[in-house]
C-alpha cells in the first residue's frame, strides 16, 4: 500500500516531512487535514494520532506521528534514501539524534511560539500574546546563537561540520523558514547577525529544491495575506475577519 502522509504545509513539522519524502522519491499520498478548521481534531484523525498532531504517516498497518520519528523512520524504511539524511553509522547519528532533541525545547520553543504569539494567532482565532512573544524571542536568539556557534563548527555547510545535509537540517530549516511570515525588519534582527545560520538556510534550500520552494509556497502566500490583514487590524484596530480570511484564500 502507497504511504499516506497527513499533512498541513502551514505546519512547519508537516513541511519537513513533505520535502523529505519528495527529494527522495518516495511514493506517498498526501492526506490534508487543515489545522485552521480543526480537522486534526476530528474523531478520524484521531484514530490516525491520538495526540491531534501533526504531521502523521500510516505505511501499510503502521501508524507514526512526531516528525522527527517519521523522519528517522523513512530515511531507513526507504530504498534508495542516500546514507547522508540519517546515516547507518552509530555515532554520526547519535549526533544527529542530539541536534533533533535539542530542537524541541529551544528553537521550536522560540521560533514558533514567537510567530503564532506575534502574528499568526489571529488566523487560528485566537488573541495576540506580546507577552508570551517576548519570552520567546530570548528562547529563539539563544537557540540561533547556538546554531551558529555549535551546531554548525566545522568545514561543512550543514550542520555538524556536515558536506550534505541530514533530516536535522531539514527539520531545523523548515523551522526557521516560518520567519518569513515575519515583516522584514523583525525577521532581520533575528537573522541579520547570524551569517553562518543565513548561508546554512540557503544551502539546505539549493540541495532540496525544487521541492522546498514548492512545499513552502502556501507559507508565502500567507505571508502576503497576513501583511494584508496586519495593515487592515492597524486601520480598523481589531482581528476580526483575519481568520476567514486567511483560510479562504490558502
């Protein structure tokens, strides 16, 4: 049976998987359950993941959720999936499990938390937390300084000192891209004095294209949507019709 992959390309976890599962040939169905009306919250979906999250995978009668499993999970499952993504040596990929485990509690935690409480809350429905975004910008600087210095020592481009990159860049990458939803001065302040982070970004997109600009295109039409809406709550001072708005024209 053909794998199913349930997905919404707003997700930047959903995105990550997407892309891996095109850049390396794999035949898969993508399944789309849209996270603005709530359907990872229907009883079917639940049935897929418990949890309500996404993305999920069903091959055959197995059934994975959390992305970096289902990273991990594809790169071996799947013929053909060069070494590099998530390699057969034992201690190349402890070090990649380490950078994906630290994910989670840093740069996702500041990353996302950072742009649903500055921007994107509205299109959910729900309110603006300038609160809850400014304890997540420290999170968020912190975890690029650490990308920048740590995670990317070496001679290589990617991460780990790597020549090619691996499902932790993949994963990482897709993460920071959500910034793009920012305006360009805020997404420049984040980004502007990590120039090693600016050219690892650029180099995981030149190796996974065109699939990673495809994938990403729902996010940069939203962009431009949420700058639309941005303009309209400045006018009128209130969030009212973003959320209709936003899922009606992606």
């Amino acid at each position: 049976m053909k794998l199913k992959v349930y997905a919404d390309r707003m997700s930047q976890p959903s995105r990550s998987v997407l892309i891996f599962c095109k850049v390396n040939g794999i035949d898969f169905e993508e399944i789309k359950v849209e996270i603005s009306k709530r359907e990872q919250l229907s009883p079917e979906f639940k049935e897929i993941n418990p949890l309500k999250k996404l993305p999920a995978i069903v091959d055959g009668r197995f059934k994975l959720f959390e992305s970096h499993a289902i990273l991990a999970y594809l790169a071996c499952a799947f013929p053909g999936v060069p070494d590099h993504w998530y390699p057969a040596d034992l201690f190349r990929r402890a070090k990649i499990d380490s950078v994906l485990h630290w994910h989670h509690m840093n740069l996702r935690r500041g990353a996302a938390t950072y742009v649903l409480n500055s921007i994107l809350a509205p299109a959910l429905g729900l309110p603006l937390n300038q609160q809850a975004a400014a304890g997540a910008e420290n999170f968020l600087s912190t975890s690029l300084s650490t990308i920048e210095n740590v995670w990317l020592k070496g001679n290589g481009r990617f991460l780990l000192g790597g020549f090619q990159p691996t499902i932790a860049d993949l994963s990482l990458v897709c993460e920071l891209t959500q910034l793009e939803l920012l305006d360009e001065k805020d997404r420049n302040r984040f980004l502007g004095p990590y120039k090693k982070v600016q050219l690892w970004i650029e180099s995981v997109r030149n190796a996974t294209r065109p699939h990673f600009d495809e994938v990403h295109s729902v996010l940069y039409k939203a962009k431009g949507i949420l700058q639309m809406q941005q303009r309209k709550r400045a006018d009128s001072g209130t969030n009212s019709g973003v959320k209709n708005s936003l899922t009606s024209k992606m």
